[in-house]
C-alpha cells in the first residue's frame, strides 16, 4: 500500500531513491526490487509520486546489504527480518541461521576441492598436450577420463593420431600419420612393431 505524504508534512531527513541508493551504495533498481518482493514496506511518496525512505527504511535496508554480504539468501534475509518486525530476533535466532550457513559454506568449500582435484589432472595433461602436439589440436581430455582424473584407455600415453584397441586375444594398432617431422621416427618405430608381430 503506497503511504501518501500528508500535505503538511515535511521532507525532513527523508531521502529519494538516489539519495538512499549512494548512502548505501546499491543500485536503485535494487531498492524497487525490494519493495516488489516484501523485503521493505513501500516507502512514503511525495505528491509527485516520488518515494521517501526513513531514518528506519535507511536502517532497514542497511541490515539487508549487511547481511547479504555475510552470504544470506534473500529469504533467509527475509526469515530475520520477520523476526526483527515481530521484536523476536534473538541472539539464539540468529546463532542457529548463521551457523546453518556456515554449514552450507563448509560443504560448498568441500564440493568445490573435490572439483579442483579432479580438474588439475585434466589442466595439467591439456597443458602438456598444448606443448608437445600443439595448441591447434583437437583436445581429447574429455573423451576417456574417469572421475578420478584418470586416463583410463591411455589416451595421453599415445604421440599424434594413433589409438589402441585391446581384447582377449588381439591387438589392433592403427597410425593415421601425423604430418609432425618429430613424430615421424615415432611413426616408423610403431610400423616396425606391428611387422614384428605379423
């Protein structure tokens, strides 16, 4: 519900959206947001229809971007504020919504290192791809790697085109050609392995 300013009110210390919005440095996009989602009560409005925020909207909206920098959602945000209005917000409150974030931290962080974990062999192995069969390449770090990180089939073990392929009782090797000079010894070497079997 829009409060109207009366006729014979002042301004006082009352601010506009851009005012509040430098003070608290926030977007005034942000302060409309607000209101739309019931984060603040809608603001006094001067007869133009411009918004007025309060010593308390001021003070309201400053434990928002407070407690958003700590990492509150907005309804977790939301939960306290509830609690502020109804003169509920105990330390105990309080204690118990933080130290569920702080869980939720805690989890995430430990998410985020089983990630990093799995990630740096793949960085690694891209890097040293990048390095002996060039940038240019297509990548293939992704085609055979296990959730450990690990080269399953021997991918990386393996110089220019050439892949494996293992069964029981057969071995079957095929050299696509590199058109790599360096690679090129390699190349001859693995023919003279596969005649050697014949």
């Amino acid at each position: 519900m829009i409060k109207a300013l009366d006729s014979d009110m002042s301004w006082g210390n009352m601010l506009q959206v851009g005012e509040v919005a430098r003070k608290l440095g926030l977007n005034p996009q942000t302060l409309y947001f607000y209101e739309r989602i019931g984060l603040i009560p809608s603001p006094k409005r001067t007869e133009a229809g411009y918004r007025l925020f309060d010593d308390q909207d001021i003070e309201r909206l400053s434990f928002i971007s407070r407690a958003k920098g700590l990492g509150l959602s907005l309804d977790e945000i939301k939960d306290l504020l509830v609690l502020q209005d109804g003169d509920s917000l105990s330390c105990g409150e309080v204690y118990q919504r933080l130290l569920r974030k702080v869980q939720q931290i805690e989890d995430n962080i430990q998410q985020l290192q089983q990630l990093r974990a799995e990630l740096l062999p793949l960085l690694n192995q891209c890097q040293e791809n990048a390095q002996r069969l060039g940038e240019e390449r297509q990548c293939v770090v992704f085609k055979d790697v296990d959730s450990n990180g690990e080269d399953k089939a021997g991918l990386f073990d393996h110089d220019a085109n050439s892949y494996e392929v293992l069964s029981m009782d057969t071995l079957t090797v095929e050299i696509l050609g590199t058109g790599c000079k360096k690679c090129h010894q390699l190349e001859e070497n693995a023919r003279s392995a596969i005649a050697s079997l014949n």
